[in-house]
C-alpha cells in the first residue's frame, strides 16, 4: 500500500534583532510564494494560523511568513515564547522560528548610516538600544529553528540562501520528514556562519594559494582538488568527516531537526574549504539527500 503523506500548511515566524534584516526577509519570502504580514500582534499568531487553514486542502498547502520584534504590540518574550510553542505543538501545521542577526557593531552602523531610530532607542544610544533589544529577544533566539547572521552578507546572498531552504516547490511535501542540508564554505578572517550546526577547519591542509598556477583557480576546479588530495593528512580526514555526518543525518532527522548546516573553513574561503564542500555535496547528493550548496565568499567576487 502506498504511504500518503499529508501536505502541512507551513507558518514561519521571522523575528531578531532590528536592522539585521527582518523586513528584506519577508519580501524575499513573498516573492518565494508566502503571505508575509510584518508586526502582527502575537495574540493573533494562532488566529493567523487558522486562517491559513481554512483555505487548506489535498491540492492547496498554504504558507504564510509573519514578522515579530521588540515592535509588535504587547511584546513580551516569555509570553510570546509560549504562544510560539503552542502553535510548534499543533500537528496540522509545520512552523519555524527564523531568527535574523547581525553583531553588534555592524547594527550600529547601520542605524547611524541611515540615520533611522532604533525602535528602542528612547532616551539611551543606539549602542545601548541594542544591547537592551538583544536581552529581550534572547530566549526566541535559544527557540529559534534557524538562525541567520547577515553582518557580512549583500541582499543577493540572504536571497540565495532563503530561496536554497524555502522556495515553495510543487514536489516539496512539508511535514515529510526529510531534512535540508545546506553545506557551506567560508574564510575564517570574515567570521563564522552563525546559522552553522558543523564547522570543520580546513587551515591545516596544503594551501594551494601558494603556488603560482593555483592561486587564480577556487577548489571547485580539479589541479586545485587534486593538489589538496594529495595531503598526507586528507584521506583520513575526509573519510572520518563524510563517516560522521552520514552517520549523523538519521540521528538528526530522529530528533526532528528540520535544517542541518555544515560548514567547511579556510584561511580565504576559496580553495580547501570549497574543495571539502563540493566533495561532501556530491557525496550527499548521490545518496539521496535533499542537499544544497553556498560558497559565501566565492558568491562576492
């Protein structure tokens, strides 16, 4: 008998810090085939919810992305923590926190740049509005299924990466159980990826940045594959690493995670860390996994 899985109407919850990039988000999302409502407030999460319900059916699967921040009416984090959990607990719709970031001193020089108030600001400075704004929000950001750090990403990119985790796909069936895997690649001198659930540091292979006829190439292209082969130390590395995260993708899916982010570092994030990261995509990929790829610093040149 064939097993019907039941297509879940999809709820995203996009909140954090203001002027981490809230507001771009939703209208990415709306583009992507979401109804996107900003600053609902919280006491109406569940009717909203509801209401994309009532329009459920077999060959419809509604999904609706809503802002809320320090902004919304009524803001109380434990309260709405509660109201969010709630919703997470209902078994007829599939809802995700999306938690968008930046660190501190690039979100200062955001609102200075384009003279914009910070929204609690007040009496105090930005920088203090911030630090204040970040101990409110931080128990969404502890329940947050996804979280997004943009301080060094361009529109593009934080459109790439949503389009990679949340296009609505006529063969995509929400609620079904199989995990996205995101593998990632990045240099080390411009931060870690927040949003990463593995990172493996690459700084200790060959660097083909040193030789003459390779610094021009990335590690998608083979002279630059086969010199990092060639490393003593490669085979057993990459034969341990491609052993632990196949071994924990099921453990993963068992719990019920939802995204799972793997992230391979180097010094400039374009030769060995993109080498590991095409290598473990297509190892994925070939076995069947809903994987996708990002190179971060490869997609600003």
């Amino acid at each position: 008998m064939d097993v019907v899985i039941k297509k879940i109407p999809r709820l995203l919850i996009v909140t954090g810090m203001s002027g981490a990039g809230k507001t771009c988000a939703l209208k990415i999302l709306e583009d992507l085939g979401y109804e996107a409502m900003d600053n609902l407030p919280i006491d109406l999460l569940a009717n909203a919810a509801d209401l994309i319900l009532k329009d459920y059916d077999e060959n419809n699967r509604p999904a609706l992305a809503i802002g809320v921040d320090v902004r919304t009416h009524n803001f109380q984090p434990e309260k709405n923590l509660s109201i969010i959990n709630a919703l997470a607990a209902r078994t007829d719709i599939d809802l995700k926190v999306l938690f968008f970031d930046s660190r501190n001193e690039v979100l200062e020089k955001r609102y200075t740049e384009t003279r914009r108030k910070h929204p609690l600001a007040g009496d105090i400075t930005v920088e203090n509005a911030i630090i204040c704004e970040r101990e409110r929000l931080d128990s969404l950001l502890k329940r947050s299924d996804f979280i997004f750090d943009t301080s060094d990403l361009e529109i593009y990119e934080t459109k790439k990466i949503l389009k990679s985790y949340f296009k609505r796909q006529k063969s995509q069936e929400f609620g079904a159980g199989q995990m996205d895997i995101m593998i990632y690649s990045f240099g080390y001198p411009k931060g870690l990826p927040s949003a990463a659930d593995l990172v493996f540091d690459v700084r200790f292979l060959n660097n083909p940045h040193y030789e003459d006829e390779l610094r021009a190439m990335t590690g998608r292209e083979k002279p630059v594959a086969d010199f990092i082969a060639k490393d003593k130390d490669f085979e057993s590395f990459w034969t341990q690493v491609s052993a632990m995260v196949s071994a924990l993708i099921p453990r993963y899916e068992k719990e019920g995670k939802s995204y799972l982010t793997v992230a391979f570092g180097c010094t400039g994030g374009k030769h060995r860390s993109v080498c590991l990261t095409e290598k473990l995509y297509a190892k994925l990929k070939s076995e069947g996994y809903p994987v996708k790829i990002h190179h971060r610093e490869l997609s600003k040149e």
